[in-house]
C-alpha cells in the first residue's frame, strides 16, 4: 500500500517561514512523509534532515529545477546533497511548452542524467503539467514521448489535476504509465473552477476511486503526494487529506 505524501509547495509560505513548524503542522495534519522544492542553496541537507527525523516524517522526494543540472560541478553538488538528505528520488517539476524535436533532445539529457543518478543509487524523475500533456506536431504529447523512451527506473510522476487542465483523460494516461508512477501527484481539478476545489468536495472531477484503485495495484508506487495551493494555512491540504483517506 502506498503512502501519503504532502509537497510542501502546497504551503510554501510556512515552509518560507519555518521549516520545522512547518514540518511538524504536517505530522499533525496527517502526513506520512513530504516532498521538498526549491534551491538547493537555501537549507544545508543535514539541517532539513535533522528537521524531518525531529518531527517524524518521511522524504517523499525533492522536486530539483533543472537549472540545478546545467554542468557537471552542478550534477555533482545535486547527488552530493541528495546522498546526505536521504533523498533517492529526485524530480525535475517542469519545462516550458516544447516541440516534438526539442521534446527528443530534452528526453536524450534525462536518460543521460538517469544513468549517472542510476549509478549512484538514486532515481531520477519528472514532473507533468498542462503543457507536457498537449498535443504536438507528431500527433502525441510529450508525456507520451517522454514514457516511451524513458528507462524502466525513471519516474513518471503524474500530477493528476495538470493532466485534467492539460485535456487528456487522467485515469487513462496514468494507467498507462503507472509502472513508472513511484510517486504520483494528487491534486483536484474542476471543469469550472480548474484548481480552485479539494479533494473529493463538490466541485472536484476526478475519478478518485479509479485513480486510487491505480496507486492500489501498481506495486511499483510508493507515495501518493498531495498537491495544493494553501497559503492561509494547512487548511485546505488537511481537507484534502482527510477526503483521501475516506476513499482508501
């Protein structure tokens, strides 16, 4: 059974403010485990790690612009800091909107980065938004390109609300790829009111049953992340976690 995870981007701003009350807010809500985000100059690893053994949490990830792979000095600096945080699974969260040739070039520099992460013990991954998931000159999207000619081991990670506001059929496309989904992301999406809804309210379209019972048979998921924009609190992702939890 897979974990539940919170991407502290949800609450960026207590995070900004505290990072060990913001962990610890998380533990209380619910959480199993969180996900980090952000420049890896902003906190030493020893100091986030010291905070999450301090508030019992476990690290779901790091979502790591791709800025931070640029050189190789700067490879090394991201394996280096993820081998003293703990940290196997490393995300890149996005790229622009690409073409199905810039698609392939961007695709050739995961794999490479894949292979190097591979050799270190850590995973590699990426992270889907509505542009990943339009349609391109080729006839396919580059989320598709992306999983067809990644390795077994790279992470798929699929938001499933940016895979709703990117037009494509969220249960489909996730199922498709789920073998590759050792974490995926749990955000709601509306038709009417695109983000701003919770998990499982009135206003939520996602087929969570179906996407759970996904999480549920794909041995290969380890962490179902909730993704939220919360920014007077842990309001609206405790919500959210507490529908999940109703559903499981």
């Amino acid at each position: 059974m897979f974990k539940l995870g919170l991407q502290i981007y949800s609450v960026r701003d207590s995070y900004a403010a505290d990072v060990k009350e913001c962990f610890k807010k998380a533990k209380e809500a619910g959480y199993e485990g969180v996900e980090l985000f952000g420049a890896l100059a902003t906190h030493p690893a020893s100091f986030l790690r010291e905070c999450l053994d301090e508030c019992g949490l476990e690290l779901c990830g790091y979502h790591c612009g791709w800025q931070e792979f640029d050189t190789e000095e700067k490879v090394e600096f991201v394996i280096s800091y993820m081998k003293e945080l703990g940290c196997r699974y490393v995300v890149i969260p996005w790229q622009p909107l690409l073409s199905a040739e810039q698609w392939k070039g961007i695709i050739c520099s995961f794999n490479k980065l894949c292979s190097r992460f591979r050799e270190e013990g850590l995973r590699l991954g990426y992270h889907a938004h509505k542009q990943d998931l339009q349609d391109l000159e080729n006839g396919k999207c580059g989320w598709e390109m992306l999983g067809e000619h990644s390795p077994s081991d790279f992470i798929m990670q699929i938001d499933i609300g940016n895979t709703a506001n990117g037009g494509k059929d969220p249960v489909e496309m996730y199922k498709r790829f789920a073998y590759k989904g050792v974490t995926v992301h749990y955000k709601p999406f509306s038709n009417k009111k695109a983000y701003d809804c919770v998990i499982g309210d009135e206003n939520d379209n996602i087929d969570w049953k179906s996407v759970i019972e996904i999480s549920k048979n794909t041995p290969e998921c380890v962490w179902a992340i909730v993704e939220k924009d919360d920014q007077d609190g842990f309001n609206l992702v405790t919500k959210c976690l507490d529908n999940l939890k109703k559903m499981l």
